[in-house]
C-alpha cells in the first residue's frame, strides 16, 4: 500500500503522474481513486469550496476536470486522462466558466485559489 508523503511537493508530483497514466493502466477506476485520495489530503475543502462557488451546478465530471486542472494539466492532458476528445474537455471548461461565473478570471487562475 502507497502512503501518502508529508512532503507536498512530492505527494503532488505523484498526482501530477498518476493523473497522466491513469489512461495507460487497464485499471483506471482504481486509478481514479487513488488520485482523488491523494488529491483531497492536499485540497481537503477543493470540492465543496467549487460546489458552494457554482451553487451545486457542477456535475460530476466538470469537477474532475476542475481538479485535474488545480493539479496543472492542461487540456490535452485532462482529455486523455477522462478519455474525452479536446474540444469536449473545452466545452466542459467553457460551462465550468458559465457556472462559476468567471468573465474576467482564467478558470486555472481561479481553481489555484480554492
């Protein structure tokens, strides 16, 4: 079993990694979990802080793609993590915008602040 490491930077990189290969492991759902363990000890309030910002209009899969941004991925990447095409993962990012309400605030700017 992984511990997680008292050392964030280092604990981040695992994320960074992990959400990378998450497509290139035949077990991606175990994967997933493990990531989103390790996301929330570095982010513990991330999620209900961006639930709250978009009074609960966020679906499930627009926050992983807000923490998978929070983690630096960039759209590409998050496309081939979630197995979604690059302009879905656009119009994921567009309505994520629309729902938090950011006209003049970049969402990955934002995502840093949570």
């Amino acid at each position: 079993k992984i511990q997680i490491s008292d050392d964030i930077s280092e604990t981040n990189e695992f994320i960074k990694n992990i959400a990378k290969h998450i497509n290139s492991n035949v077990e991606s759902d175990k994967d997933w979990l493990e990531f989103e363990k390790r996301f929330v000890v570095l982010n513990p309030s991330f999620s209900s802080k961006l639930l709250e910002k978009s009074l609960n209009k966020l679906t499930i899969t627009e926050i992983k793609i807000c923490s998978l941004i929070k983690t630096g991925l960039n759209t590409q990447e998050v496309a081939n993590v979630l197995f979604l095409s690059i302009r879905t993962v656009e119009n994921h990012r567009y309505h994520i915008q629309k729902k938090l309400d950011l006209v003049d605030l970049k969402l990955e700017a934002f995502l840093i602040t949570l």
